[in-house]
C-alpha cells in the first residue's frame, strides 16, 4: 500500500506517526518502511522522536507542542529536517522558525480522525507566515481533495493528509491522485484570479 501510494502521484515526505508503539516495534517499522520511502527520493519523518530519527537514518523529524522542545530537536538533528507544529500560534511558529525549524506545520483546519485535534487554525495564518516568513508551512488536521481549495490559496507550501490516502475508497493511490488533482485544480485558480 506505502508503495502504491508514492508511486501515484506528487509525495514530498511520509511521516511516521505511531504514537505509544514500544521502542523496538517502532524501530522494526523504521526498517521496513524507511528503504520505500527513501528509495523513491521521498523524505522519511520520524514523529516525535528526533533522536531515533538520527540513529534510525531518517531524513528528518517532526516534533510537536508536547514532544522534545524544537531547539532541542534541532541540536539532535543536525542537518536533517526539522518539522515544528504550532497550531494556531503565530507565536509558536515564530519560535519555531527561531529554533530552526525547516517548517512549521498549522492546524487542525479541520475535524480530524487521525487525531483529537483540540486546538483549531483559520486560513488566514497560512498567509500570513507565507507572505512574511521563508520556511514553509504545512497544513495539517482533516484535509481531504475536497476542502484543501482554501487552504493552497491560503498559500500552504504543503498539506499533511492521512485519511484522505489511507481510508479513499479506491485505495491510497487513488487518494493520492485525488489530492493532487485537487491540489493542481486549486493552484490553477490561483494563477487565473492573480493579477
């Protein structure tokens, strides 16, 4: 299924998020899905843990409010990617982007079933950090093909998905190629509406 979905379509990164799975489970995940992921020139992010990001050989971690704090993660991290969710903060994600965050990922815009999002994001945060700031910035909580619209013409770099690829109908691939439909259709618009 992993494989299926990287080959469907446009896929930046794949983030592995398995919270509460003991140590040496998480690490036999690591090995059987990094060499997918990695193999297809896409980055391989390691929820939470940038430590076993580094010994593990992934490209990167993604650490969130309650996880290892940022600058932390950063040291840790070295050169490899640095991903910081800050919800609705602009304050949050302006010490991320401080701590060296590579980017710093907004929401949940929508209901999520990937995660009981308490705190919520209004579009308007992703305009805001992308007219004034150069990392980029991800959107993240319930996105599927048919709401993602707003938040591309918000300006998000890149939007986080999980059940819109793991739960489509037709299979990852299908969702895969469903958000990146959408995706096109949206940035299309864009170019149309710009002066």
């Amino acid at each position: 299924m992993l494989a299926e979905a990287l080959d469907a379509g446009d896929v930046a990164a794949v983030q592995l998020r398995l919270k509460d799975l003991p140590e040496q489970e998480l690490i036999r995940a690591i090995e059987m899905l990094r060499p997918v992921v990695q193999s297809r020139n896409v980055a391989f992010l390691l929820n939470d843990r940038p430590d076993l990001a580094v010994s593990m050989r992934c490209d990167g971690a993604h650490v969130g409010q309650e996880d290892t704090p940022a600058l932390v993660a950063r040291k840790l991290l070295g050169e490899l990617t640095l991903g910081v969710t800050c919800h609705g903060s602009r304050d949050l994600a302006m010490e991320a982007g401080e701590a060296g965050a590579d980017y710093v990922a907004f929401g949940a815009f929508f209901p999520s079933t990937t995660k009981d999002a308490q705190l919520r994001a209004e579009p308007d945060i992703l305009e805001w950090w992308h007219e004034l700031m150069e990392p980029p910035c991800v959107a993240i909580g319930g996105i599927t093909a048919d709401n993602c619209a707003p938040l591309v013409a918000a300006g998000a770099d890149f939007l986080a998905v999980a059940a819109a690829v793991w739960e489509h109908p037709e299979g990852p691939g299908a969702g895969v190629r469903a958000m990146n439909a959408s995706i096109l259709a949206a940035s299309a618009e864009i170019s149309r509406s710009a002066p």
